[in-house]
C-alpha cells in the first residue's frame, strides 16, 4: 500500500464521529478514502450528517504521527528477518476475509502481523479460509482448559484454524492446544483477534503466547497502534472472532461471561453455535446450558463439529479427514488397577473433597491419599483450591 493510500485510510478511521457505518457509506458514493477526502463539503453533506462532513473536511490532529507510527511498524520487518510480516488489509483489499466481509459490521482495516510464509502467500484470506472460534471462560476449571487444548489441536489436525481472543482462560488453553497440533502450515494454526493496538499484548502475561502465535498463525486488530487495553473494545472485537468463522464453540462460560456475547454474534451473522455440556454444579458451564437450550448443537467430541461443519479434506493434504480419530474418547486408563478404576468411578467428574471420598469408598483417608497421587502424577486427576479434587479427562 502506498503512503497516500495508508494515510487516507487511517485518516478515515481517525476522523471523530465517524464510524464503520457512515464511513462504508462514504466508500459505497465515492469509492476510496483518497476520493472521499477530495469532495466538496456539499458533496458530503449528501452523504453523512452536517457535522460529520465537516469533520471529514478537517485533518486529525494526530494524524501525522499515526501515520509515521504505522509506516514504521511496517517496515519493522524489512530490517530483521527473523520477525513476523505485518501488514495493513483494508475493506478495499481482494485478500479481506470473505467470512468477515460478509457480517454486518466488518472492520474497515485490519493490522496483521504473523508468520512470513502465510502472509506472503494468499494473506489473511487464504490463511483464515476455514476457521473455527473457540471461547470461553477466564476462570475455567481445571477439565475446561483441559477440553479447550484437546478440541483445539484435533480440530487443527483435522483442518481447521483455531480463533480465539488471546484472553486467559479458555482462550489462551486454544491457541496452545492449536499451537501444539500436528498439521500442514499451509493455513494458520490460530488466529488471536486482540482488543488492543497490536504494539501491546494484554494481558501482559500473554506475551510469550502472543510471539509463538505471530510465528505459528496470526495476530489481529481493528485498533490503532498504541491503543491500550479499554474495557469497551473486548466486546467489540467479539464479532471479529465470530466473522471470521465458520462456527464458534463455547467451552465453558458463566451466564454473564463474554463469552454469549460472541455466540450471539456468531448466530446473528448466521454461522453455527456449538457448546460443551458441563457439571450442574459449576458455574462455568451454565451458560453453555443455556446456549444449548437456546438452540446451540451440542458438542461430545471434535467429530461432532467437523460433521456438523462438513469439513472438506484440507487443502493440499492426500490424507483424507478420518472423523474417528477426533473422537476424543481416549481415556488412556487401561494400566490402572481395579483399586484406581474403582476411585476413578467414585471421583466422577465434580470436584471433590476428600470427607466425601471416604464416605463413598469406604477407604481411610491415608489409603485415598496414595491412591489420588499417583492418579495425579499419571494425570487422571488435578489438585484444586480449597482440598478438592477432580477427575480429567483425558485424550
């Protein structure tokens, strides 16, 4: 993109009062920002409401350094190698995300920084052709950030890119699951669609995820660089996550979480909601509870999204999609003993303290403590706050 076009484009999107909605007006009577910003302020006028021309007719105070901040992102990774590509896609750009293109409210430029060999062959399009949203909680249990990194990697294996919000949670157990998967590069691994400039990763924490992510699959953002981490810009990069794919999986979500506001998007713009069942007792799974009694297909195993989404055999592979292989039924319990497969039972999948253990297996707490560390140690069982303890399933 040229620095003319570039400026013009940020201009727009810099201009006060103007949003996604009159600026798509603008595009469909003028076509690109450079005509916009060529018209008369009558011709504007005919357009958008009176203040909003004149607010088109006059320069952003920060425009300059928006453009030289940009300009030098860009450029950043001529001089290292070693970086990921980064790049700015516009509404105007043929390689915009069809997905994307095709909502309601698609953003007008994208900022994209990931790995060289997908953005320099097809860009963000060909990377994000066949993608599914993973979301969920921040506070997930010990199972549901398990069930994320699980779904996450054999839907990848199978074809599939991950998107999620690089968030802690859920969010953050699906990029890893997605980056940890045995698949062609020839798509990205995941996408994280971030509510901040992509100068900062939020949270902090996040940072080694963010830089393995830039490497493996693709950062985006809708919001210029430097922007901080607002409270009012997680929800509405929601619909990003949603646009770009073919259907959103909600793991685990509490009936307030965020994480409905994305599933609600992804049915308004017409693509398929899918939810994991969970305990009656944790709070985490009643809004998939409620997803699903609100029409959400519910999800047992990665089989069940690719049937539902009828996946293709991934591009460029001569390995056929085998649905059996997801099934994710795996419990990798054959070893233990008659002792560890009846506490096993006696466990369930609720978090348990060891009082009820007694009581259900009729064993003295020294005999339950041997038996649920080497189940711990072999991964069958996790250690939780407060002396509880709950089975996982594994894959």
């Amino acid at each position: 993109m040229m620095r003319d076009e570039l400026t013009a484009w940020l201009r727009l999107t810099a201009t006060p009062g103007v949003g996604n909605l009159s600026s798509r007006r603008l595009l469909a009577t003028f076509g690109m920002p450079q005509e916009i910003f060529a018209q008369p302020l009558v011709a504007l006028q005919a357009c958008v409401s009176g203040s909003q021309a004149q607010a088109l007719t006059d320069t952003p105070d920060n425009l300059n350094k928006m453009v030289e901040q940009t300009v030098q992102w860009l450029d950043a990774p001529a001089a290292n190698q070693n970086m990921p590509a980064r790049a700015i896609c516009t509404l105007g750009d043929p390689g915009y995300p069809e997905h994307l293109l095709a909502t309601e409210d698609p953003p007008l430029l994208l900022y994209v920084e990931g790995a060289r060999a997908l953005l320099e062959n097809g860009g963000l399009a060909a990377a994000s052709k066949h993608c599914l949203a993973m979301v969920g909680s921040r506070n997930p249990t010990l199972q549901g950030r398990e069930n994320a990194r699980q779904f996450a990697r054999a839907l990848r294996e199978a074809g599939l890119t991950i998107v999620s919000g690089l968030a802690l949670g859920i969010d953050a157990a699906a990029h890893e699951g997605a980056l940890a998967a045995d698949a062609r590069p020839s798509s990205a691994a995941t996408i994280a669609v971030v509510g901040t400039g992509l100068d900062r990763v939020y949270p902090r924490s996040h940072q080694n995820l963010a830089t393995r992510i830039a490497h493996s699959g693709i950062l985006v953002s809708e919001y210029p660089l430097g922007t901080p981490p607002l409270a009012a810009n997680f929800p509405r990069r929601n619909r990003i996550i949603s646009g770009l794919s073919l259907g959103t999986l909600v793991v685990e979500a509490a009936l307030a979480s965020g994480s409905l506001i994305t599933a609600r998007l992804a049915s308004e713009q017409g693509r398929e909601v899918f939810a994991i069942p969970g305990s009656i007792h944790a709070p985490q799974s009643h809004g998939c509870h409620a997803l699903l009694r609100q029409g959400a297909k519910l999800v047992e195993s990665a089989q069940d999204v690719l049937e539902e989404l009828l996946m293709p055999r991934p591009s460029g592979s001569d390995m056929p999609v085998d649905l059996d292989q997801y099934a994710l039924v795996r419990t990798g319990t054959e070893h233990l003993s008659c002792e560890q497969h009846d506490l096993l039972g006696a466990l369930g999948f609720d978090p348990v303290g060891l009082d009820a253990l007694v009581a259900r297996t009729g064993w003295d707490a020294a005999t339950l403590q041997v038996q649920l560390l080497q189940l711990e140690l072999d991964g069958h069982v996790a250690r939780m706050p407060g002396g509880l303890y709950q089975r996982l399933a594994s894959g």
